[in-house]
C-alpha cells in the first residue's frame, strides 16, 4: 500500500502552473527521489505535501486519508516532518537545544506543570531528551552536543537539520536538498546516514536533490519533473537511460546523460 499519493495535483501562482496535474505515490519505506531543472517544480512540491502551500486542485493521501487543507503543524504531528534547502535552525542555541525543539508535538504537561518540572512534564522532558541523545549518537555528532550551531561547520548543521526532523518520529521525511553546498566528505556521510534510517528505522523517504550521484546511488524509484509535468519515472537506471530525461536537463546527450548516471570508469 503507497504511504504517500499524489492525485492529479495542480498549483498556480498568478498565470504560472509550477504543478500540472502531478500524481505519483510513494511505497512505504522505500527512498524515492524528485529531480529535475531549476524552476520545475520540486520545492513547491514539498510545500504542498507539508502544507506551506495548499493545492489549487487534486488530493495528498497520506495513509489512505487526504491532508489537503491541514496546516504545517498538524501535518507535522500526523508524522511528516522536513529539512529545508536553507537551514532554518537556531544559531545561537546548542545542537541539544536545536534537536529537543523538535520534540514540542509530543509535550502536553501544560505551563505549570512544565514549571513545576513534576509528574507528566518531568517524564515527557525524560523521555525527549533520551530520544534526542539517541539521534545524537545516530548522526555521530557526540562532540557537538553542546556547542552553539552557529559555530559549527555547514555539513554538521545539515545534520543538525536532520536530527531535528528525526525527533519528530516521523513516518515519512521529506529532504529538500540534503546533500547541497556539502563538499564530498559530507555527502558520503549525509548519503550513509539517509540509507541508514531506511535501514534501521523503515522511515519513508522523499528526496529533492540536484546532485544526481547521490540520487542514483541511494534511491529506489525516481520521478522527473520538468515545468511541473512528470515526464518520467522508474528506477534510476530506467530515468537515467530516459531520452525525455536527457532532453529536459539541457546539453548534449551523452555528458548529460553521464552526469545523471555519474562517472564511469575508464575502459581497460
């Protein structure tokens, strides 16, 4: 059964279509990719799926029911949770601090007993802060716990992101761009650390990503979008061979094509 479906999606933005009747599903627990040129539509996507933007037509099954019209936060406690392109994170506060705010659906003690830090606030604190040290140790940033984000390095704030989605115990994650401004150290950590939530904690997975080696390296299935029409989907091979596919990202066939299929070794 598809965790996620899109149904005949439209959006417009005054006399712009950025989505044209888009449907695709999604598989429970698989990692799969939207790419696609600049302007075609991927972000506006995620904006739909998570309720920054509310669609002009068409419905988002999530687990068979449509959450077309929630907004951002009750999508959120429903188990969708996201990182953005830019960070949006507190710079002045500690990864600890950054991670646990990502616990807040799952606190219900109220203000006084909150301030009291007694009985039901007192076990909720308990058990957010074992979850977040838990995704801590997971992302392997133990020497950063308690550091200001700000100080730390791009590809750690990243995974700062990352974990704060994580808190959230999500059902399905959404990664707006995972791996961009990483050098290549990063992405290999980033890319490990996505195939090892799959692995270890079957959370669905949708990636917007332009770095087309990471995608073809990790995702199950791939849709293609070019002027918000899906012009191809498959696995990555399949998109990877896909002459639409070659066509949409502009440039000669064959380096275009070895770009979306990454470097390949010299012949002996």
């Amino acid at each position: 059964m598809a965790q996620i479906e899109v149904k005949n999606l439209w959006k417009h933005f005054g006399g712009i279509e950025a989505i044209r009747d888009l449907s695709f599903h999604v598989e429970a627990g698989e990692i799969f990719a939207i790419i696609g040129p600049n302007g075609a539509g991927k972000s506006t996507i995620f904006n739909c799926l998570n309720g920054i933007y509310q669609p002009d037509r068409g419905a988002i099954l999530f687990g068979g029911e449509n959450i077309v019209g929630l907004k951002p936060h009750q999508i959120a406690r429903k188990g969708i949770a996201r990182t953005f392109q830019n960070i949006a994170l507190f710079r002045n506060m500690s990864v600890l601090d950054n991670l646990l705010l990502g616990r807040n659906p799952f606190l219900h003690a109220g203000v006084l007993r909150g301030g009291l830090f007694l009985g039901k606030a007192l076990r909720e604190e308990l058990e957010s802060r074992h979850n977040v040290e838990a995704i801590i140790d997971f992302l392997e940033m133990e020497r950063f716990r308690k550091k200001p984000v700000g100080s730390l390095p791009f590809g750690i704030q990243k995974r700062v992101e990352l974990g704060r989605a994580l808190a959230l115990k999500p059902k399905v994650l959404l990664l707006d761009e995972p791996v961009a401004g990483m050098n290549e150290e990063e992405t290999e950590d980033m890319a490990r650390f996505i195939i090892d939530i799959k692995e270890e904690f079957r959370i669905t997975t949708l990636i917007v990503e332009h770095d087309m080696g990471v995608v073809m390296d990790i995702s199950d299935r791939v849709t293609v979008i070019n002027f918000g029409v899906k012009i191809a989907e498959g696995t990555p091979e399949e998109v990877a061979s896909n002459p639409s596919v070659i066509q949409a990202y502009l440039g000669d066939p064959e380096e275009t094509s070895s770009r979306l299929t990454g470097p390949q070794a010299p012949a002996p």
